[in-house]
C-alpha cells in the first residue's frame, strides 16, 4: 500500500491568473496533492484583511482543471480561511503562498497579502511558507525559483516545523545557478518614508497616488536584505504574536 501524499493549499496574493502563482504550483506538485484556492483578483497590499462588509464568493477555476482550484472573491487571508472550511474542510499538510511578483523583505511583511496568507496559515498550526521574488513585472522569470521553492518546501515537509511560525522566503533574481545558497536571516531594519503625488482629475478635484523612498540603516550580514543583495536566497522565521517584550518591563514603570 502506498503512503498518502501531502495535501499542499497554494495561494497568493497576485490572483490565480498570476505567472507566480504557475511556477510556485509546479515546483510543489512532485511533493504531494495540491489544492488550489487564490484571489480571483490582484489582492497585493491587503496586509491581514478579511472581508467583513461584502459576501464572499468561491468558485471553480477552469485554469487549472488537473487540480482542486477555487477563486474566491476576497483576500489571500479570506482564501485560506475558505480553504479549510469549505474545501479541504479540514487543515492541510503544508500551506505555501506566491511566488509574489516582488520582495517582501525587511517591513515589505507587514503589507503583504502573500505573507498575511502563511501567517494566517499559522495561526491555524498549519506549516506555513510564503515565498517572493525580487522582481514585479508580471512576466517575470520564476526559472531560478524553482530550486529555492523545492529545496525549503522538502525540508519542511520532512522536518520538525516551528510551532506558530510561517517562513518568509525571498528569491533573488538569478538563475539557478547564480544562487549561492540558502540563509536562515532576520528581518532587516528597513522602512518606507512615505509621500504622495497630489494631482487633479477633469472636475478639478484632488486624487492621490501613494510614493515612498525605502529607508535602509541596517546593513549588517545577519539581514534578509544583505542575504539578497549577496545572490542569496533569504528565509526569515516569521510570527504573528506583535508583543513587545522588550517594552513590558519599561511600560510598568508608569505605574499605573
């Protein structure tokens, strides 16, 4: 008798037409069963939304006929909240988010859809990973992507995955070969310094179009950031408990 094959939700955050959302279904296939469930929509920025105001829709996708494939009308954290509960109607095996089309390194985490979909994934205790490459245009080249994917998603099926914690995984844009290798990082100390660009539609009112110069302080080698712009694949332990330790201690102070 054969052992049962991994169930693998994939999401994202670009839509399920995305060319990111193909190549992470391909890299992914060979390791177990996979089911699909993405935005039928282009959902970046989302950060951790959920629709709340709005019904939801699910329905079938035609794209991808070989697998169990849904659009859902939300966020990438509605996604996977439909996922469990209406399709899989339980918890996979391994939840992996992406490709993204761009980073989400250093602060990037905290506006991704695609990190919000694997941190939502653990949340649930689900084994989480989002992944991202360094490059935004919609027809970029994934062919270097494939190892990286392969090579973190094989040692998370086969090793002990940490409780209550997803993995930020970012890509370089390099072929496979040009790779490095693989690095175990922290989130670099990195932030946008937001503007915006005030212009005038044919009625003469005011629009806005959000800009941002990213500020980067933090250039030591322990940094997502440094991994990345040394042609290495970056992977950042990633949790979604936001207290402040460090803080606690400082606050009692106060003595309320």
């Amino acid at each position: 008798m054969s052992e049962k094959r991994p169930l693998i939700l994939v999401t994202n955050d670009d839509g399920i037409q995305a060319k990111g959302i193909r190549s992470l279904i391909e890299a992914v296939e060979p390791f177990g069963d996979v089911v699909i469930v993405a935005p039928d929509k282009p959902q970046s920025g989302m950060g951790h939304a959920i629709t709340v105001n709005d019904v939801l829709r699910l329905n079938p996708s035609p794209l991808y006929d070989q697998y169990d494939a849904y659009t859902c009308s939300g966020t990438p954290v509605d996604c996977v909240k439909l996922a469990i509960a209406e399709v899989i109607k339980g918890k996979p095996d391994l939840l992996v988010s992406g490709i993204n089309h761009g980073e989400n390194s250093a602060s990037n985490v905290l506006y991704s859809g695609t990190m919000s979909a694997a941190v939502e994934g653990a949340m649930e205790d689900i084994p989480s990973i989002g992944f991202s490459l360094l490059d935004f245009d919609k027809d970029a080249d994934f062919s270097g992507s494939k190892w990286a994917v392969q090579e973190v998603v094989k040692r998370a099926l086969n090793g002990e995955f940490p409780k209550k914690t997803c993995l930020n995984v970012n890509i370089p844009q390099l072929k496979e070969e040009e790779i490095k290798g693989i690095r175990v990082c922290r989130q670099a100390k990195a932030y946008w310094k937001d503007s915006f660009d005030k212009r005038y539609d044919n009625f003469g009112k005011p629009y806005y179009w959000l800009k941002g110069e990213f500020n980067r302080d933090d250039w030591n080698e322990d940094t997502d950031i440094w991994a990345l712009d040394n042609g290495y694949v970056s992977i950042v332990p990633t949790q979604f408990d936001m207290t402040a330790y460090h803080a606690i201690s400082e606050i009692n102070e106060w003595e309320f």
